[in-house]
C-alpha cells in the first residue's frame, strides 16, 4: 500500500491539501484512508476514531491522542502490576487519565503503522507543522537507540536465571517485564520506521509562497535530507491570480511568483513543486475541496535537472568511498541540500557520528569499516559533507610487505 504523509508549515493549509489528495486519488477510482488530528468533520461527516465513509472510495478517521495515551498507559500498568504492588504503589483508573504532551506524536506513529497494515490501496495522513514532523518522523529512530543503550539485547542472555533469582530473593524481579515491554516497543518502533523508510512512502509538503516562507522552507529541507527523507511534491498553496489590473494584488503576486521560481530552482529535480489557485475564500465544502482535488490531479510538467546534484540521490548518509590509494583515507559522504557551515557539528563519539546541522541533530552509527578509524578531516561542499577517516594502524591488520592496512 502507498502512504502519503502530508506537513508543512503553519497556517498554510496543509489539513485542506491532506483531504483534497485523499479526494482526488478516491476519485481516480482507488480506495483511500485518511488520517488526521485536526478535523472534526469532513464533507459534512463527522469523524471518529473508527474509518467512516465520507465519498466514494473514501474512508476518513480522526486520530485521538487521548484514546491511544490512556490504551497504552493502561497496559504499561498492568504488565507492572507486580512491581507497583512491591512498591505500595496505587494503580491509575482510566478515567482519570489525561494525555501528556507528545502523546499525539506517538499516537500519529501507531497510526502510521495501524494505516499500513489496512486493505487500502492509498493512506494520507494529515500531519503536524513541518518542524513537528521532522520531529516526528525521527522519533523511531532516537527511541530505538535509547532503548538499545538502557537495556541492551544482549543482557537478554540471562533471562532463563531470573525465576531462579526471584526464588531466592523472594521477591517479584521486575526485569523480566521490563525487557518484554522494551521489545515489544522496539518492534512496534521498528515497524513505523519500514512505514517511514518505504519507498511506496511520500512526504509532500504544503506552503504558501513568501519570503519568510522560503527561508523556513530551506532550513527544513537540510533537516529532511540530514534524516535521510525527501519530499516527492512541494505543494504551492494559495497562488493569486497573476497579472491583475489591481496594483496591491500584482504586487503579492509577482512576489509570489518569485518565491515559487526559486523553489522550481532548489527543489528540483528530486521534488515536483505544484501549485494550487488561491479560490478567494476559505475552502468550506465539498464544492471548494473539489476544485483543489481537481488541481492536485493534473499532470506536473517535467523539471529541469537541478545544479545541486543528479535527480534520484538519496539525501542523507551515502556508502563509503576507499580513497586509499590516493591519500590514504576513507571518504563517507552525506548529502545535505541547503547546509551552511556555520550551521555544521561534527563529533566522533564511540561507534557512532553525531551530526548537527542548525536545530537538526542526528546520531547515525559507523558502518563497520570507519570503527576502525580515525576522523582526519571534513568539508561542506555543495550541499554535501565529507568526512574523512584514517585507518588506525593499530586495529587494521597488515599484509606483510604491504604499506597500508587492508580493508
């Protein structure tokens, strides 16, 4: 199944492009899902957290953080029941259960998987601010890494002692849980981040044309490609009328006619820019949605090759280039659009990179051959960052009579 995540920047009317794709796609005879946290209605349908009908070919559901927050609290609690019990502690019932903040993000990410596994042909979800996104779609990533460092798999190895330990002690081990409730999440996490990771998965990102917009646009877009994801469509939302006879009007227009050329310029060719007609009013109803679902279904035309690099590279960490036999070094390159370097952070710390490029920050770890390096060096060259490791002679093994260390 196809799942189409859209975001963007606020107030730019990314839940109205969310319901207009789920639409136009229903209307194209494909049976669709949409997801969203921010509506309550749709085409005049009340939504709840079970799929409704809502068009032809078209189901919708609200996503509820609350509901999904007191679920998993709630079954938390009952796998610690031994523990809490030790401890004297008094369970919570669920009534008294409100949702914490970033209960809605990892609600968005159950739905992610949960729209996945369905018998649909297409799913959008209706996503958060793009800040909150990219917040979002990295959080399987970070939390697996956590987990991996607090209760690492391999100390599972001496499970089979624990009855035998609690025996002894005579008292319940709360490790046993502990480590079934880690695994469960990590496999849960694991499943949202195939979701994230698919290739049959598109982020499309709504914005309205505007330089401050633009500036956003070209921070968030360094943090996209810094966790490896690209946006197949950047949707240009609420384009005015060009050429009007009203001089205050022509002006915003030819503004955002600007704007909307540099985006053809910096986004392509990896990311279709599309624009949608500003329809002088809020769209309200069925009528308004399907005049957007009628743009979105048009035809993009083909864009030129951009300066940046050839179409199809994937943003983030690329494979690692043996210079060996030139200088000496191994060369791991990292794709990053945009990137300025007085924005960049680099630190070797262990077996992993940490990365950070303005806000955006990322751990990614060594591929196996770098372990045994050392970083000699780095460089930000348009829009991709080298990083340069020297075999340590002390943890390479030596061919006798070679001068450098085989790989």
């Amino acid at each position: 199944m196809r799942t189409v995540l859209v975001t963007g920047l606020g107030g730019a009317g990314r839940t109205t492009v969310a319901a207009a794709t789920a639409l136009a796609a229903a209307r194209e005879g494909r049976r669709v899902l949409l997801l969203t946290a921010d509506r309550d209605t749709l085409l005049g349908t009340p939504l709840t957290g079970t799929p409704t009908p809502v068009a032809e070919g078209l189901l919708a559901a609200r996503v509820d953080p609350g509901t999904a927050f007191r679920t998993e609290f709630l079954a938390l609690q009952e796998r610690a029941g031994a523990l809490l019990d030790l401890l004297g502690a008094v369970p919570l019932a669920d009534e008294e259960l409100t949702d914490l903040p970033g209960a809605g993000h990892l609600a968005l990410l159950r739905a992610v998987t949960e729209a996945a596994r369905g018998d649909r042909e297409l799913a959008v979800l209706d996503l958060p601010p793009l800040g909150d996104t990219l917040d979002l779609l990295a959080l399987p990533e970070r939390l697996r890494r956590y987990l991996r460092r607090m209760l690492p798999p391999e100390r599972q190895a001496a499970r089979a002692l624990r009855p035998v330990l609690a025996q002894l002690a005579g008292v319940p081990m709360p490790a046993q849980w502990l480590y079934e409730t880690a695994t469960r999440w990590d496999r849960d996490l694991a499943a949202v981040q195939r979701v994230i990771e698919s290739p049959d998965t598109v982020l499309r990102i709504v914005a309205e044309p505007g330089p401050t917009t633009a500036d956003a646009l070209r921070t968030a877009r360094t943090g996209l490609a810094l966790h490896g994801l690209r946006a197949d469509t950047l949707v240009a939302n609420r384009i005015l009328p060009r050429h009007s006879a009203d001089t205050w009007l022509a002006g915003l227009a030819a503004q955002q006619e600007k704007t909307v050329q540099e985006w053809y310029g910096e986004w392509a060719p990896d990311t279709a820019v599309r624009e949608l007609p500003h329809l002088g009013r809020d769209p309200r109803d069925a009528d308004d949605l399907g005049l957007l679902a009628t743009a979105l279904s048009t035809p993009v035309p083909p864009v030129a090759e951009s300066a940046e690099g050839p179409a199809g590279v994937p943003p983030g960490p690329g494979p690692v280039e043996d210079r060996r036999a030139e200088d000496g070094t191994l060369v791991w390159s990292f794709r990053l659009p945009g990137a300025e370097k007085k924005d960049l952070g680099l630190v070797r710390r262990g077996d992993e990179l940490l990365l950070r490029t303005g806000r955006f920050r990322r751990i990614v770890p060594l591929p196996s051959v770098l372990r045994r390096c050392t970083v000699s060096g780095a460089a930000l060259t348009d829009g991709t960052l080298t990083v340069r490791f020297t075999p340590d002679p002390g943890l390479w093994p030596h061919t006798p009579g070679a001068g450098t260390p085989e790989r």
